[in-house]
C-alpha cells in the first residue's frame, strides 16, 4: 500500500532528533506523531542512544533470558498496579492477542467481549468491531478485514464504550460464556465517563471474569503506573508497548499471576499449559531502550510537563476554534487528543465520531502539514521534547489553519 503506517502520502522521513523530523527533501516539521506513540521523550534521546549501543556491542539477541529484560520486567511490575508478573512479545498486536488467550485458558471460557471503535492490534479478534462503517445491533461483531475466519465472529461480543448500562446487561447476560473483557481505558481518543470503568470493574469481579486494560498506548503516558493508575481502576491485566519499548519492538502482557500461570509449565495445572514463543520476545536492545526511557519518566516534573504543554495547545485549539464558530470539539486527556468536527453536543463513543466530518479534518491536518506541523489522521501525541517555540509555533498554525478552513 505503499506506507508502513496509516500515513498514506509521498512523504519519506530520513532522520529526527528530539521535537523535530526532517523529510529526505530537508524540510522540518515539529513531530505529533512520534512514531504513533513511542518517542514520548523524543526522538534519538542521547540517553536511550547511550543504553542502545551498549547493548549492541554486548550482542543483538539471544533467545534466553537477559539481564536487560528482567530489569525492565522488575520496573513494570514496580510501576503498574496489575502488574504481578510479566509476558513479554514484540508487539502490541501480539501483547493482546496472548492476554485474551490467557484470560480464555484461565476461565475456560472461549468468548471475549471488546467494545465497538476499540483498537487492540491486527489479530483476527481484536478486527472485530474496529471501524464499523455500518455498525451492527449489539452485541453482535462486524469483521473489519477480508481473511478473517467466520468462525472468530461466533466467539467476539460487542458493547457500547461509555455505557455501562448496556455494556453490563450483555456481561450478564453472557457471563458464563465469556472468557475475558478487552477494553481501551481511553478509547482512541475517548475518555472514559466518571463511573465507566469502575462499572465495569465490579460486574467483572461479580462474575470472576478477567478484566484486561490495553495500555499499549496508554501505559506510562497518562502517568507512571499508566491509565489503572490516572483512572484509579485497577484491572486483571494489562498490555503494554510503545513507550515501554523506548521506540524499539517489544510489548508484555502483564497482571495476575494466577492468571498468567497458563504461561508457566510448571504452574499451569488444570488449565493446562499455553506455550508462547518469539524469537524476539524481550529481545535486550528493545528493553534496554526501555529501562532507559523509563528512567528518564521517573524524574522530577516530568508528566506536570507532559500535561502543561498538552493543555496548553488543546486549551489554545478549542479557544480558536470557538472563535471561528466552526462547530468542533477537541476531545481527550492533555498528553493525547484531537479535533472532531461536529456539531454533537457531547463525543462519548464511536457512533458518535461517526458523525464528525472527517474530510475537514483531513483538510485541517493539510494545512498543518503545509506549515511544519506533523500528525496522524487523528490524534496529537505530546512528547516531553517539544519546546517552548514549539508551542508557539503550533499555535500560530492552528490559528492560521482555522482561519483558511472557514472557507472549506
């Protein structure tokens, strides 16, 4: 499809340092998509550098333990309230195909819930109910891919992010079926409303069905123990990736140690064993860019920096936009958000994003482009290394942007 990613355009990237990326034509943008997520700290942090060629002269891989990703493995079962023990895999499409797994071998159960709009990778459940364009009656899945089997609809339910009121009546409903509940804790860019997911939380545990928090975005952005921590709900398990891999492959499946024990051959029993191989499973250059990013997140400021400088430009958009009286809503939490188009009063969940106009967001996200500013389709990531002429900067073209849009 000639793109590595959902960046579909001519633009090739050739090299970036902290705030900034530069193109192979030499042109500059300020960087809001740092990598989709990873490089919270910036791009070729001197201090991840360092712990990377280190680690390079030490030797690649090994397809054994290594010192590098049992210290990472101690720093997130230190940092995540779920975590008790530690799987790691090399992506997050991996991470959550493997939580859902050991959450069916520990129930026995083979259902999983996920909610409609959610992202958990490109493994055949989690491409269920993705993107629906047209949207089935819950709590029936639509495929988002050829290649599917038709088989995987029969063992996926689907429910509505933010309403807890139908979401629970299908968990009861289906309770002695389901092997697992699969949720973003923030939705794409969706937060969850007061009371969500700690509803969610108490039907869980009612029914001893193992709750699973995708954090692969969210883990050490929101805060250092990641959304469980932010939200203060505290699931079964979680999985981890991007910034715990300092923007290098790996992920981890973390939580319960009961429930991982399918992992453990020796500790499996009765549920039986759930063998789970990678050649590049915790592979120590990945860990080392993360024990190194992780050190750098635990400082003094640094996520009252992160949360500054995402307010500010969210604060800065909505006032603009206000002003323009273009119908829109800036939607999400200060580290990550953006722009709906819409005239909605309120943007809980994916039908209502399916209301937004996403061809004037793709416009706006033109004109940013055309000034220096680099983003997805959706979504602002803030990194720690964006300045304040950065902001500025930003601002400036926000405003510039919104006065050119009047006329779209």
């Amino acid at each position: 499809g000639g793109s590595l990613g959902n960046i579909f355009s001519d633009v090739v990237m050739e090299r970036g340092a902290g705030s900034k990326i530069w193109d192979i034509s030499g042109n500059e943008y300020v960087d809001y998509l740092i990598g989709s997520g990873p490089m919270v700290i910036g791009h070729a942090h001197p201090e991840v550098i360092t712990a990377v060629r280190e680690q390079l002269e030490l030797g690649s891989t090994f397809f054994a333990n290594n010192e590098k990703a049992i210290l990472l493995a101690e720093e997130i079962v230190n940092a995540v309230p779920c975590a008790e023990q530690i799987r790691f895999s090399s992506s997050g499409t991996e991470a959550t195909l493997f939580a859902m797994r050991a959450a069916r071998a520990y129930r026995g159960r083979d259902k999983i819930l996920k909610f409609e709009g959610g992202f958990h990778g490109m493994n055949d459940y989690a491409l269920m109910s993705m993107g629906p364009q047209a949207p089935a009656e819950f709590p029936h899945p639509v495929p988002d891919s050829a290649g599917i089997p038709r088989s995987v609809q029969d063992d996926m339910l689907i429910a509505p992010f933010n309403d807890l009121e139908t979401s629970v009546s299908i968990i009861e409903r289906y309770h002695d079926e389901l092997g697992g509940v699969i949720v973003e804790p923030f939705q794409r860019l969706l937060p969850p409303v007061p009371g969500f997911l700690e509803g969610l939380r108490d039907v869980t545990h009612q029914y001893g069905i193992p709750l699973i928090f995708d954090e692969i975005v969210t883990g050490f952005r929101f805060a250092f123990g990641g959304a469980q921590e932010f939200y203060n709900v505290t699931p079964d398990l979680c999985t981890l990736g991007k910034i715990v891999a300092g923007g290098y492959p790996l992920s981890a499946v973390a939580g319960s140690a009961d429930i991982l024990s399918p992992f453990n051959p020796a500790s499996s029993g009765d549920s039986g064993f759930m063998p789970q191989i990678g050649t590049l499973s915790g592979n120590p250059i990945a860990a080392a860019a993360g024990l190194a990013t992780i050190n750098i997140l635990k400082r003094e400021g640094t996520y009252e920096k992160l949360f500054s400088t995402g307010q500010e430009l969210k604060d800065n958009l909505q006032r603009l936009l206000n002003e323009s009286e273009i119908p829109a809503k800036v939607i999400g939490e200060a580290p990550l958000f953006d722009v709906f188009f819409t005239n909605e009063e309120e943007v809980v969940d994916y039908r209502d994003t399916l209301k937004a106009d996403t061809n004037k967001l793709q416009k706006f996200n033109e004109l940013l482009f055309k000034q220096g500013i680099f983003k997805g389709g959706s979504k602002f990531y803030i990194s720690l290394a964006h300045t304040r002429e950065d902001i500025d900067k930003t601002i400036a073209a926000f405003a510039s942007a919104i006065e050119e849009l009047k006329g779209y």
